[in-house]
C-alpha cells in the first residue's frame, strides 16, 4: 500500500510539472507574438522577417495547430533532459543547465519544423500557420524564464520561510558550522531541509578564509574565524559545533577542536578525507574524543608501493574487528583489493567492520568469516575457500595483566595460533605474511611480551624455509585501541574519578590507531623477508601528563575536581618500553621510509628452538606453571617479576 500510495504521488508530481510546463509554453508563444505584432506596429525593424497579427489580435495564434507541435516538442525536450525526475528542492547548478539545453534543443527542432512545414502542401489545411524565426526564438527566451521561475522561484520563498523559522526557532539548538566550503554548505543545506539534525538551527558559519567573512551561503553568514569561535558562541548562544572541513590536517584539527572544546558545546566533526576515498556524507560525521585533540605528525605513505601489492589480491586479517586489525581492514580498502576476509573469533565488531566498509566502499568484496587462530582446521577451510594472497595476522592476546595470570593461554593464541596461521599461509600459497608484535618483546619482563617476542623468532625461521614473504612489524600502544590507557582514563572520568596512574613517571611509546595501520601497510609494502620491522614512535610519552590531557579535555582540573592516584606498578609492568634491544640497536637499518626501520634479526639455533617450543606447546595444553620457565629458555634475556623478585 505504501508503494503504491508512493507512486501515485510521484505521478501526480510529473502530471502537475507537464500541464504547468505546457502553460507557460502557451503563454510564452502569446507573449512572443503580442510583442512582435507590438513592435511591427511600433515600426521597430528585426533582423528576421516578424509576422504581423492579422486584425491586430492574437486569436489566430490560439487554434494555430502549430503551436500544440511546438508544446509537445519542448515537452519531450523537458523529458530528455530529466525535467520531470529532478529532486528541485535541492536542485544547483547541474539542473540549472538541464533547463537551459531543454529549452536550447526545444527551440532549434521548432525552428527546423517551421522551416520543414513551409513546404508541406496540405500543412494549411490542417490548420499550420507559418510563424517568424523571431517569435520562435522570443518564445524560447520567454520560456526559458517561465521554468526558471517555476523551479527555482519556490525556493526564494522557502529561504524567506526558513528565515521566518530561524527566527522563531527557539525550541532548536543553535548551531554553529566551522567551514564555509563544500561540506560546511552541504550540512548546512542537510540540516535546513530537516533530513538530519532535526533539532538544529544553524546561526552562522567560522572560516579561516578571511576572504570570505560577511559573506552569505544559503543565506547563512559567515560570522568570523575559527579564533572568533569563543565570541560567537558567547554571542549567539551556541549549543552545537560542527567541524566541517574534510581537508583539515591533523595538526590543525587538534587545535580547532581544542579551541571548540574549550566553549563547553557539543562537537562533532566530519572524518578526514584521509580516512576516505569518497566525499563524506552526514553519516561520515562523528562524536570527538581525545585522540583528535592527540596531535601526532601524519604519516607520509608512499601510496603506489602499497597498492601495487594490494590493489586486485585478496587479503586475510585475522583478527580482523579488533582495533588495529579494523583500522587495517579501511586502509586497505582504499586501495582496491579484490577481496577482505574479515577473520575473527568475535562477531559484533567484525559485523559492525563489515557494515561500515559496505557503506563506504560498496564495490568491495568483504567477507567475515568467524574462528579462532588456535583452530588450525578452520584456518585451513577459510584458506581453501579464498585462496588469499596477504595474510596480515594481528590476532593475540595483549593485555600484560591478564596473561601473568594465564600464561599458558597466551601461549595458545599468541605462540600456537602464529604457527597455525603461518603453515596454513604457506600451504596454500599466500605470497606476504606481516605478524604484528610489540615494544614488549623486547627484553620481556610479562609473558605477553615473551610470546610476542617468540613469534618474532617464529616468524624470523619460518622465513628461512618458505618461499612466503614473511616479515613482523614491530610498534609501541596505540591510542584509543581496546583495553589501552585512555579508554581507561576515560571510563574512571565518567565514574568521577579518580584517575588511576601506576606512577608519576612511568613513559610509553603511543601512536594513533590509523597511524599504526597505516605504517603496517607501509612495512608490508617494503616485503623483506624475516625481516622485523620497528616504526618510529617518536618520543616517549609521561603516562601522567597523558591523565592530564584527558582530564582537562572532559573539562576538569587535574587534582582540583578530579584527582590523579597513583597506584604502583602493575605485575609484569616496565617504567619505560624500548622498541630495540642493544645489539638491534647496533646493527638498525634505515629503511626507504623515513619512520620505519629494520632491525637486524639475531641468529637462532632452529634445533634448539623447535624442541623446545614443542615442549611449550605440551606445557600450554597442561596449563602447567612451568610454561613461563619456558619461555624463559626460548627469550634468554624474559627476566618474569617472580625470577627477579627470587635474585632480589
């Protein structure tokens, strides 16, 4: 009933456009001949040869057959030209120029008809009078007017109407848009048209662009730059900010949300075009959180590296709904693969991935596939059934506390589950593994740390013996990823504190989450085998000037409304993390990437190590205590929190 009731009004829209579109042809071949027959009698001399009105009245004109021709001939031309399928409420420029080459191609077949009927016989029988080229051209100019005033004439209305509306909004939150560009004029049209934000008003727009302050869009003005942003919402009273400037750098976005942060509205931004491949949408903007106002350096990609070993293969992520391995899945969506397996034991993140990459990229092939990386005949399956090319393999087991209390469980995932991943790669022919490992696997002091650093050790022998490219990536926390220090932060804020900090100076290496995918991409790009990878983290980072920022970013004073407690270190935590060990150090290679390094991998004895990871492996199935004296036979330099509490 609804569809049909839905086309019953589409028709009735087309019918009232072509009965008002045959009006105003009517009305402007009257008015092209009543001027010509004014101007003959006014003695005014035309360049063509203009048709007097016999008897000094335009009734001829009324029953002349070929006037109805003409009207159905700028009707069809109106038809051709997607007149009638039009949306005109938010119609520009483009049907604007649909209407100028309908009414353009309407009149020239009039005037080749015109010319064809004057030397038909029987045409003035029928009831064809001749008329001038003149007063055709004339009718064409005068309808030309008569549709732009019946489709764009509304809309002066509706913009006095809205104005009226602004005026009288009182009930809608003022709203503020910083960028008088494209997307600032396309939320501001979204919200005024009421199809998003319903409860908004939009008062103004900011610019930085000092060329356009005083300047109007849709009407709106543009009231200031982003510095005035404090003033104007002093001003007018702004409840609502919307950041819209998909351009903006990373630099400049964290101190435009700083400035609009600190005027205690509601803020919201559009998501950078760096993070897309197409132009955003009102879906493509999101809440802020602290990681936008994080400033970190952008990432330089060399773009046709990773695309030529991306662009039409398929990739498997396992992993794939977590933090990073999400953030991969949309980097790697930007450059054209043919298919991404999203691979992961955890389905709610892995549909959300999925629905958000169908939105943004519906051409791609994405697929989820729900398993474990400990279950190798379920790699082995997903593997027979998309013969990948990529494996990027970031599923483990990270959390440092939680693995002092099951060792033998990250043993299972991060140790097993490598391995499994690894020989079910090679079996069917994946040409690139990266296996993403972590600052902790350098002189390990928590189990987490060992199994990543046995999996770089894994990775490095499995390289030896496959022709499979195989490589690790090597990085430092990642801002805003599950279970990391600011979502924490954020969650005792909301609680209303306080903000717990193991010490006042303990440092870790951060970066964001789109940084770290984004440099996996890169090292992947550059593809030499056993080689681990370590990205430059830039400086550490003081954990408790970290709180600080997040504190005062939800608008609260450190140690003033809301304390920061110190609370000791936690079992396996460092005071600080490294990214090298001393002899990686010594022999680090720059690599043709400014912010990745090679670190040179140190010799194995392969016997050794498969023994005794095939002991570890029976211990892990055990659960035994021992398995972390095991690994401290695997990683000589693991010392664990109980072996240096029993040498203290």
């Amino acid at each position: 009933m609804d569809e049909k009731r839905v086309n019953i009004e589409r028709w009735s829209r087309v019918v009232f456009l072509v009965m008002l579109d045959a009006v105003c042809c009517f009305a402007a071949f009257a008015a092209a001949t009543w001027f010509l027959h004014s101007a003959v009698e006014g003695g005014y001399a035309f360049p063509f040869k203009a048709t007097s009105v016999p008897g000094g009245t335009l009734t001829p004109y009324f029953t002349n057959v070929q006037v109805s021709v003409f009207i159905l001939v700028f009707l069809a031309c109106f038809a051709l030209f997607r007149l009638y399928s039009s949306i005109w409420s938010v119609s520009g420029l483009n049907e604007g120029l649909m209407v100028l080459a309908g009414v353009g191609m309407g009149t020239a077949v009039c005037l080749g008809l015109n010319v064809a009927l004057s030397f038909v016989p029987f045409a003035k029988e029928v009831g064809f009078r001749n008329m001038s080229r003149t007063g055709i051209c004339l009718a064409g100019m005068f309808l030309g007017v008569m549709v732009f005033a019946t489709r764009f004439g509304y809309r002066v209305v509706r913009r006095v109407v809205k104005g009226a509306s602004r005026a009288g909004a009182s009930d809608k939150k003022p709203t503020l848009i910083v960028g008088a560009g494209y997307f600032g004029a396309y939320v501001c049209s979204q919200i005024s048209n009421g199809q998003s934000a319903a409860d908004c008003v939009v008062i103004g727009f900011a610019d930085d662009n000092k060329a356009k302050m005083g300047m109007h869009i849709d009407g709106i003005k543009v009231l200031g730059t982003t510095e005035d942003i404090p003033e104007i919402v002093a001003r007018h009273r702004v409840q609502e900010i919307i950041i819209a400037i998909p351009s903006i750098t990373a630099k400049r976005q964290a101190e435009i949300v700083t400035i609009c942060r600190a005027t205690k509205c509601h803020v919201r931004l559009v998501t950078p075009l760096r993070e897309l491949n197409e132009k955003p949408t009102m879906g493509d903007l999101r809440e802020i959180n602290v990681t936008d106002v994080l400033f970190r350096p952008e990432v330089d990609l060399d773009t046709r590296s990773i695309e030529s070993y991306i662009e039409h293969k398929c990739l498997l992520v396992t992993g794939g709904g977590g933090s990073i391995g999400s953030e991969i899945c949309r980097q790697a969506a930007l450059f054209y693969p043919s298919t991404i397996v999203i691979f992961d034991i955890y389905e709610n993140n892995a549909y959300e991935l999925y629905c958000e990459l169908k939105r943004r990229h519906p051409w791609l092939n994405c697929v989820i596939r729900i398993g474990s990386v400990r279950d190798k005949a379920r790699l082995d399956a997903v593997m027979d059934e998309f013969m990948p090319d990529i494996v990027l393999h970031t599923a483990a087991h990270k959390h440092v506390p939680l693995m002092e209390d099951s060792p033998a469980e990250a043993v299972k995932n991060n140790v097993l589950g490598t391995v499994n991943v690894l020989e079910s790669a090679a079996a069917h022919g994946v040409k690139r593994f990266v296996q993403l490992s972590t600052d902790k696997a350098v002189n390990p002091t928590n189990v987490m740390g060992a199994t990543k650093r046995v999996t770089e050790l894994i990775v490095q022998q499995f390289a030896k013996s496959s022709v499979m490219r195989c490589m690790t990536v090597r990085f430092g926390n990642v801002l805003g990823s599950h279970g990391s220090v600011i979502p924490l932060f954020e969650s005792q804020i909301r609680a209303g504190g306080p903000v717990c900090v193991t010490d006042p100076d303990i440092t870790r290496f951060f970066m964001t989450i789109p940084e770290a995918a984004q440099l996996v991409l890169q090292a992947g790009a550059l593809g030499e085998s056993g080689a681990i990878y370590v990205l430059n983290m830039g400086e550490p980072v003081k954990i408790y000037g970290l709180a600080e920022k997040v504190i005062r970013f939800y608008g609260y004073e450190p140690n003033v409304d809301m304390p920061i407690e110190i609370t000791g270190l936690r079992p396996g935590e460092k005071m600080y993390e490294e990214l090298l060990t001393p002899e990686e150090e010594k022999a680090m290679e720059r690599t043709a990437h400014g912010r990745i390094f090679k670190a040179k991998p140190e010799p194995v004895d392969e016997e050794q190590l498969r023994e005794k990871l095939e002991e570890l492996y029976e211990l892990a199935k055990l659960n035994s205590a021992a398995v972390v004296e095991c690994l401290e036979e695997i990683v000589p330099n693991f010392k664990h929190e109980d072996a240096i509490a029993k040498e203290a």
